[in-house]
C-alpha cells in the first residue's frame, strides 16, 4: 500500500519515467509472447524457437537497465532524516522503490498479454485477416502457465536488481539511526538538566579548548577527490577480443550460420557473439574514457569553463559513462546492420522493428535519466556559482562543452567498432 500511495503521488516527469518502464516491459514482453507462439506454430523446429528466445534477451536486458535507473533516480523513495524518524529508513526504502519497479513492469506484462490475446484472437476473433496467425500460434491453445513465466521474467529480475543496487552499504548499527541518536541526545539533555543536582561535577563532558589550543588547531582538510575507474583496460582487452572473434568468425567458412529474425539470415553464430563482446567492452570503458575526457578538458592551462566542465566529467564519470557504453554499443551494431544492408535490403519483419525500437529507446533514455540525475546532484554547486556572481550561462555553456567532447571522443569510437564489425562480412 505504501508503494501505490508513493506512486500516485509522485511528480508528473516521475510518472512518465514509470509509465515509460511499462511501456518498455511490454514490447519485451510481447516479444516473449511471439517466441512462444512461433515455438507451439512450428513444434518440430526447436532450434529456431530457442534462437528467437535468445534474441529476446536484448531487449529484455534493456529494459531491465532502464527500470533500474529509473527506481535509482526516483526522488521519492531516497532516504531522508524525516522519513527515518518514522520508520522509514534505507532498507524499506529499498523495499518500497523493489515493489514499485514491479509494479510499472508488471503493468507492462500484462498489457502485452491482452494485445498478444487480442491478436491471436482468443478475445474478440483474428484481426488483420489472419496475417500474423503463424507467429501468434493462433488455433492452438495456449500453455497459460508458460505464458506467465515468460511474461515474469522482466518483472522478477527488475525488482530484484533494483533491490540489489539500492541495497544500503555498510553495517546497520542504532547509533546509525537519527531517530535512535536524536533519542539519546534528548535522554542525556533531560538528565543533564532535571536529574543532576546543582553543582555537581560531570566528568563525561568534554573540557572546552583554550585559546591557544584553537588557533594551532588545524583546519578540516578536504575530501579526497574519486578515484578514476579501473575499468577501461579490462573495456580495451574485451573489445579487442569481441574483435579479434568478428574478424575470424567472418572470413572462416566452417562456421555455422544462424538465422537471425527479421531477414539477417545466414549470420555466422561467431559474429553474433563477438558483438556481444564488443558492446560489453564499451560498457566497461564508458566510464573511464568519460574521466579521460574529462582529464583532457581540464589539460593546458584551463579557464573557468574547461575546469568545471572537466571536473563535472570525472565526478560523473560512473553514473553517465556506462550509460554512454551502452548507447554506442547499440548504434555501432545499428551502423553496421545499416552498411550490411545497403545492398540488398533484409526483408524486416515487425517483430524486428519493436525488438531494435525497444532497445534503442531503453538505452538512449537510461541516458537522459542518468544525465538528468547528474545535474540534479551538482545543482547546488551551480547555485553556489551563481551566487558568487558567475554568469547565467555558464552552466549552459558548461553542459554544452561536455557534452561536444563527449561526442567528440564517442563518436570517432563507435564509428571505427562499427566499421571493424561491419569488414569482415562485407568481404
């Protein structure tokens, strides 16, 4: 119930992140469906319905990421002093933000189980005169119970990764609690005064420092600065692997040959799965190149600008740098499907077109999220500038200076993997 109230009350942007997750889960979960209706259409080819299971697996995997940035970025359930003074710590919290992912999936599941039914004809009769009948499974009955395993999958693994990363680190001790040391302050402040006798000596009080001891004392130093992400070399090694597995897997000809969905027929399985290498090393290098950018802004004597362009880089380096990964991950493998195809067009199904669409979406808005929740974090430094008299637009000119060097170190990169990608089978 708690989850429902916070939902309904939540910001109009928070609710269209949320309805943006059902929508997500249930392009994945339609194509689920379509999975298992071309596997009772086609009983005796097990391999094809596998393979178009497994071809599921990207956008699921998509969706999953971006309802898990959206529970991250979700104001209402981040933990606060007030809400931990009535029960509401880090941990239910946590809880709160779990079922309310499950709940946005789950809404998204069972919307694709109704068009699914309505377009197999099971509700009100076979539309579009039969045409999509061979992928749908139509006229024969459907498994109910697989049907909603597969439609739980997305819900299921969403909320429990979203439990797993909003986990509170650390041990959980009372004296962690405001609501347990604001307690024990109350209790010795009442005791201090009202059962002490006048007089009395209390020597659990610290003694008050002298004069001379404050002014040696030195001042506070200040926090360390993060350290860079270690993954770059392991995002490097990985990508000249998926590489390496392309290149081989496109000149051998002892290879076997998958027919991928939507006309990309006669794929050797090697290209496939070094591709799913190569978008796993950009993941891993996105965020250490995001600080490498950074560091670069901030190199030869920078102004006011480049420093804290720079310095906004490496600070977010891990929140939008994955993100990032991800999104030239995903168009290096559009380009190249684009290059591949500039000859004789593959005939792209529908089902081809919701399953790049749903991936493309998911990746490009866990983005938006992630960005919009680094401005978030740094808005108070931004009102701290402006307060000190720097101009309105610096922050401005600050976010575009970001974001060109990062189109500027990203862009070059994605092109260069999707031409590599793209070599071998144009050959």
């Amino acid at each position: 119930m708690l989850a429902l109230r916070l939902a309904r009350r939540a910001h109009p942007v928070v609710q269209l992140r949320r309805l943006l997750v059902a929508a997500a889960s249930g392009g994945t979960g339609f194509l689920l469906l379509c999975a298992l209706g071309y596997a009772l259409s086609h009983p005796h080819a097990s391999s094809a319905s596998l393979l178009r299971l497994l071809w599921c697996l990207a956008p699921a995997s998509a969706t999953i990421h971006f309802a898990v940035t959206v529970a991250r970025t979700d104001p209402g359930t981040r933990p606060r002093p007030g809400l931990s003074a009535i029960g509401l710590g880090p941990v239910r919290l946590m809880a709160v933000s779990a079922v309310t992912t499950a709940l946005s999936t789950t809404l998204g599941s069972l919307l694709a189980l109704l068009v699914f039914l309505h377009l197999r004809g099971d509700l009100t009769g076979m539309p579009f005169d039969r045409i999509a009948a061979d992928a749908l499974g139509a006229g024969r009955p459907l498994p109910l119970p697989a049907a909603l395993t597969l439609l739980a999958l997305v819900p299921v693994v969403a909320s429990v990764t979203t439990a797993l990363v909003l986990r509170p680190w650390g041990p959980r001790t009372r004296a962690a609690n405001p609501r347990t040391r604001f307690m024990a302050y109350d209790t010795f402040d009442i005791r201090r005064r009202v059962l002490e006798p006048a007089g009395a000596t209390r020597f659990e009080e610290e003694p008050e420092p002298d004069e001379e001891t404050s002014a040696t004392a030195e001042p506070d130093e200040p926090p360390a600065p993060r350290p860079a992400p270690g993954g770059l070399p392991w995002g490097i090694a990985v990508l000249a692997v998926g590489l390496a597995i392309e290149t081989h897997a496109g000149q051998s000809d002892a290879g076997s040959a998958l027919a991928l969905p939507g006309g990309f027929a006669d794929s050797p399985a090697g290209v496939l799965g070094g591709w799913l290498l190569t978008a796993l090393g950009l993941a891993l290098a996105g965020p250490g190149l995001t600080h490498l950018t950074g560091r670069l802004l901030q190199a030869v004597r920078p102004g006011a600008l480049r420093l804290l362009s720079g310095r906004v880089l490496q600070a977010e380096a891990r929140r939008i740098g994955r993100p990032l990964g991800v999104v030239c991950a995903v168009a290096s493998g559009a380009y190249a499907m684009v290059t591949l195809s500039s000859g004789a067009r593959p005939a792209v199904g529908p089902l081809t077109l919701l399953g790049a669409f749903v991936v493309a979406g998911c990746t490009v808005l866990t983005l938006a999220t992630a960005a919009v929740e680094a401005r978030r974090a740094h808005a108070d430094t931004t009102a701290a500038l402006l307060r000190m008299g720097a101009p309105a637009a610096l922050p401005r000119r600050a976010a575009l200076l970001r974001a060109g060097a990062l189109l500027a170190v990203f862009g070059p990169l994605t092109w260069t993997v999707a031409e590599l990608a793209a070599l071998p089978l144009a050959s």
